[in-house]
C-alpha cells in the first residue's frame, strides 16, 4: 500500500499500475481523490497521503509522503479512529487559523502491516499476545497451528490472517525470522528470479566485449571485511601520474528494468546484513559470483579513472567507461592495516603489484581527508559488531574501530560518487540536510546538561566545530559526537540536489554499491544513458524518479531497523542467563526514563534503568539485570551505584 501512496504522490502513469492495484485507483478517482490528466494519476491538490504521528488528546500531525517534517494539524475529532504511524489520505482544510491542518477521509493501511504474536501465559491460561505491546492478538489458540507456549505467528494486520508460524521463542533461531517478518522480507528468491540468474555464464568471455576498455593490465585490489563476499569495488592507483581507478561491479549489464531480477531488486533495494548472515538484494548467482570483483578472475566493471593536481588534491579530470578488470588480490581491512604498519609479508607477484600503491593512496587520502574535514564533520561513531555462535547466541560485541584501511577506501569511494554526482542536474542524489534550528536547540540543552556552553556562532558548520573543539577541551569527544549524531537530520535519496551536509559536499550521491544498493544501480543506468546520449533511454530511467528515491529512503530504514532489532534480540537472550549479575554501563538517555548502554563483557546492550536518583547523560554506573523480556526484547536493570569520573 504504501508503494502506491508514494508513486501517486509524485505521478503515476497507467502503464505503471499493478492488476492488483486497478480496482483501488478506480475506487479513488470515483471519490474525487485522485485526479487523471495527461495519462498519469496524482491526488487531487486539496488531498494529501501520509503518515500520522504524535497522537495525543488533542490530535495528532500528518507528515505527507516525501516531506521530511509533518506538515498538517489533525484535530482528534477528524482523525477517524487512524493511531500513530498509520497510512492515511487526508483532506487539506482551508481558512483555519494556527497553521494547515487536515482531516482523515481515509485509512490506506495500519502502522504495522505484520505483526508477530506469541502463545504466552495470562491470567486465565495461554494467551496470543503481540510481542511489541503484549496486548491480546486476536485470535483464539484453537485457531492456530502448533499453539503452545512460546509459539510465534506472523499476522497481516490488513487482511486479520495468520500468515505464517515462525517457530518457537526458546530457539535462538527464531529471532532471525521475527525481525524478517516484522517488515515482511525474505531470504528466498522466486524460481523465475534464480532461473534467469542460472541462466548467465559462470565467467567472463572477455571477448564478448570488444567495446570494454581493457584494464587487464592494472593490478587492481579489493579491500573489504574478512567475510565479505559481494565485492562491488576495486582499486588502482598509479602515482607516477596521480591516477587513481574505481571500479565498480557493472551490474547494470546483468540486470535489465522489466526482468523479474529487477523486480526483486527494486522490492528488496538493499541487501540486509546479520552477523552470521547476509539477505542480499540479488541472487548469490550474481551478488556473490558473476558480479563480485574477486581476484584472478575477469570481471565486468563501470570505472572512473581519475586524476588528481598533486598541490590541492583535486580531480582535475576524469572519465567514465565500461570496462573488464583482472582484480589481482582481494585483501582484507586486518591485511592492509598490517601491511601499512610493516606486519605483512608478501607472497607473490601479483601481491607485490597490488601494494605497491598502497602506501602512496594511504598518504594522499590522508591529505584528501584533511582538506575535506575543513567543511565536513568528523563525527565519531561506531558500528556494533556482533559474533554469535552455531546456536545463535552472542560470543563477544564490540564497537567497530576505524582504521587507515578504512578511511583509504572511503576515500576512493567518495571522489567517485561525487564524480558521479557532477554528471547529471536530476537523478538519484544522496541529500544530507542541515539540522533544523528545533533539532539544535535540543542539542544545546543536551549540552547544558553536561556543562558544555557554546555560543551560537555564524554558520551551523562554524557553531558544530566550536561545539567539538569544546568537547575536546574537556574531555567529552565521544559523548559530545553522540548528540551531534542525534541532533543531525537522516540522509536520504532525492531526484534533487540539496548538497550533503555532514560530508560538507556540494553535489553527491551513491555509484559504488551496486550490488547491495538499488540507488547505485539506477544511477548506473542514468549515467550509461546519458553518456551515450539515449534520451529516451534517461526519460525512462528518470519517469517515476521521484516515487523511487521515497521508495528506497522507505527501504533503506527498514534494513536498518532489522539490523538493529536483530541486536536487540540476541541482547536480550544475552541478558537472560545473567538475571542478577552486575555490569557497567554508561548512561545515554536520562528523562523521565533512564536508559544506559553496557559496556562490560559485552557491549551495547540497551537497559531501562529502575531506582535510579539524579542520575545524569553520560554518568557511569553499575547496574543489576533484573528482568530479560524475549518477546519485547527489552532489558529491564536495577540502579547499583554511579562510578566516579578520575580526575587529574
């Protein structure tokens, strides 16, 4: 439903609609909401679809599709029974005083499309209860397959069926596919998608490809995790000339629009990544073989060869081809990383060749690096690394620490998507836009709390770097970078240039990950269109842009919220075998409710935090786990004592 809502928030053409869908568009021009001219739907001016939001007594606020804040007042007496995050068309009300405001005509679809219920004890016995709120499911337990305690059911809330049983709460297994069934994903590829994938050759027949540039000859590397297997970039780079080369899996020659493989890609438009698994956007056929750069193999790639003035560290020009790469070697992070700190011991020729370079990149995007973080930001955040075991339970978590290794392919990467970027005026862009003046002022009362005061300076970008040189002053970093994260606004697609706040870009977008990424994909097409001059070609690429750059923003946060809840579950199993042992943990939210993040033998698990008195943002304490919900995944600890600050 809400694929719809999107697509004719910013125009539908008729051709474009699904069957399935004929009979609903038909239903909403009879009612007025839509209009159709020029063979497109679109709402009618005075209706809006969205997303409700902050329900309270007195109502409650519309954010429309592709807005970024809400937009609309709807008084409670209008908003026709639809609750926080529901889908709905709204009618826009005119002449009324304290800003727009609407009124619900219609609820499109509920906040959660599925939910997941588990068979649990109640007062009076076995209950199905929905695992978020605990509230009764619905359903009596006659009705269901395999009821018995623990039993978990996926439910569309739109038709009231079971759609599926997932399988039993005491199995750490499970918490996979109740994070999947949640957003309705899927591992499983049809049998047309995996019949047209079988259907491309194993290799590649280099001489199949007159018209590739041939790059054979580079010594290109890959530089990716120890567990990776969808390669989508490799790298070279010649100092005697200061050229570097990207090179990027050209899935674009694999994966054609209209071809079931596409339709996959667009419904997935990410590949999702577990700590023993990933869910990719395309059949392993192509993801992990015909389309990953590995070494020593022929591969297909779309390159940016680069040049760069060796005083300011520009591009001074560049080109873009199709082209065929022999990736020499693929190295991990770990390797490069020891390799710079002369821990590494070569093993052949082909090795050779491909570090050689190594050193001469590290220093110049080491340089690139400091002329970018005199407009961008250098906010420090990690990524939670997990490693659970054969049965799923967490071994160790850590936070990822970044090393020269990473910051050398980020670099690489980021000349060629803003390389890409400059190539087009409308398309896939990769916006990032300033925080609004409510999210700083929120900010600078965070900062009080921790007796961190910095005048507003002239600029935002000014006013953050006072901010953060005040932190390092006192000592803070880490905790003052956790609230200007906060404070940023989400980074999102758009067919518009808005210019990339927090990487202080001008023009960027998304090219190297075409394998995982949809955005990347369609940018490759735009750009293959527009560089052999197929106007018809990028009208097409172009024509329902606007719904599509929603669509994969949509995607987008859903991916991450799997990764996440998926964390949160194995926290929570974590913390069940350790019902009333202490921890340390660090304070990271202190409201009404506290909540404090552990650092101890594992790292990152979320606590609620009871019989706390004054504790503040960021106190070190010690708590006590009291209580491990499975089905909520929520961690429930006792106050203990605060650990006092060393101080000099």
């Amino acid at each position: 439903m809400k694929s719809l809502l999107i697509r004719l928030t910013h125009g539908l053409y008729d051709q474009d609609i699904a069957s399935e869908e004929r009979e609903l568009v038909a239903q909403w021009l009879s009612m007025k909401f839509l209009v159709h001219e020029k063979g497109k739907y679109t709402f009618a001016s005075q209706y809006r679809a969205g997303t409700i939001g902050l329900v309270q007594e007195r109502g409650a606020y519309l954010q429309s599709i592709g807005e970024s804040i809400r937009d609309h007042f709807i008084d409670a007496a209008n908003l026709m029974g639809a609750k926080n995050g529901d889908l709905v068309i709204a009618q826009r009300l005119m002449g009324r005083r304290g800003g727009p405001q609407a009124k619900v005509v219609l609820i499109a679809g509920r906040s959660e499309t599925f939910s997941i219920a588990v068979v649990a004890q109640g007062f009076g016995g076995l209950v199905l209860q929905d695992i978020r709120t605990l509230h009764p499911a619905g359903f009596a337990l006659s009705e269901l397959p395999n009821a018995e305690e623990g039993s978990l059911y996926q439910i569309n809330n739109q038709s009231g069926k079971i759609e599926a049983y997932l399988g039993n709460l005491s199995d750490p297994t499970v918490d996979e596919k109740i994070v999947l069934a949640l957003y309705n994903k899927h591992d499983a590829f049809d049998e047309e998608v995996l019949r047209q994938a079988r259907e491309f050759p194993k290799e590649v027949d280099a001489s199949l490809y007159p018209h590739r540039r041939d790059l054979r000859h580079l010594p290109f590397c890959t530089i990716d995790p120890v567990t990776a297997k969808d390669y989508d970039d490799a790298i070279c780079y010649v100092p005697d000339t200061n050229t570097l080369y990207v090179a990027i899996a050209d899935v674009s020659e694999y994966v054609k629009p209209f071809g079931a493989i596409d339709a996959e890609a667009i419904y997935r438009s990410f590949s999702i990544y577990l700590p023993h698994r990933s869910i990719p956007m395309l059949p392993r056929e192509l993801s992990e073989t015909l389309c990953s750069l590995q070494g020593n193999v022929d591969r297909l790639a779309y390159t940016f060869e680069m040049h760069l003035d060796p005083t300011t560290y520009d591009v001074d020009s560049f080109d873009l081809y199709e082209s065929i790469i022999h990736s020499h070697r693929r190295f991990t992070y770990e390797e490069i990383d020891a390799y710079l700190e002369g821990n590494f011991t070569v093993q052949s020729e082909k090795e050779r060749l491909a570090l050689a370079y190594i050193r001469p990149l590290n220093d110049l995007t080491a340089k690139l690096r400091e002329e970018r973080m005199k407009k961008g930001y250098n906010f420090r955040s990690s990524e939670l690394e997990m490693r659970i075991d054969a049965e799923q339970n967490i071994v160790s978590t850590e936070f990822a620490v970044e090393t020269p290794s990473h910051a050398l392919i980020e670099d690489c990467m980021l000349l060629a998507n803003k390389a890409a970027a400059s190539m087009y005026e409308r398309g896939v862009f990769r916006i990032h836009e300033p925080p609004s003046p409510m999210k700083l002022q929120s900010l600078y009362t965070e900062l009080a709390s921790i007796g961190i005061f910095v005048e507003f300076q002239a600029s935002v970008k000014e006013t953050i770097t006072a901010i953060q040189a005040e932190a390092e002053r006192r000592g803070l970093v880490s905790e003052v970078d956790t609230l200007i994260i906060r404070a940023q606004m989400q980074a999102r697609y758009a067919p518009y240039n808005l210019g990339h706040f927090g990487l202080g870009f001008e023009r960027y977008t998304h090219f190297t990950s075409p394998i995982r990424r949809y955005s990347d994909l369609v940018v490759h097409r735009l750009l293959k269109a527009i560089q052999a001059g197929d106007t018809e070609e990028g009208s097409y690429v172009l024509r329902n842009i606007e719904s599509l750059c929603t669509s994969i923003s949509e995607k987008e946060r859903e991916a991450s919220d799997i990764e996440i809840r998926f964390h949160e579950r194995k926290f929570a199993r974590w913390a069940a075998t350790v019902i009333g042992q202490e921890f340390k943990a660090r304070v990271m939210k202190a409201e009404d409710d506290v909540f404090a993040e552990i650092h101890d033998v594992v790292t990152g698990a979320s606590v609620a935090v009871t019989g706390h008195f004054g504790l503040m943002l960021f106190d070190d304490v010690v708590v006590r786990i009291e209580k491990a919900d499975l089905a909520t995944a929520k961690i429930t600890a006792s106050f203990v004592r605060k650990i006092e600050k060393e101080t000099d």
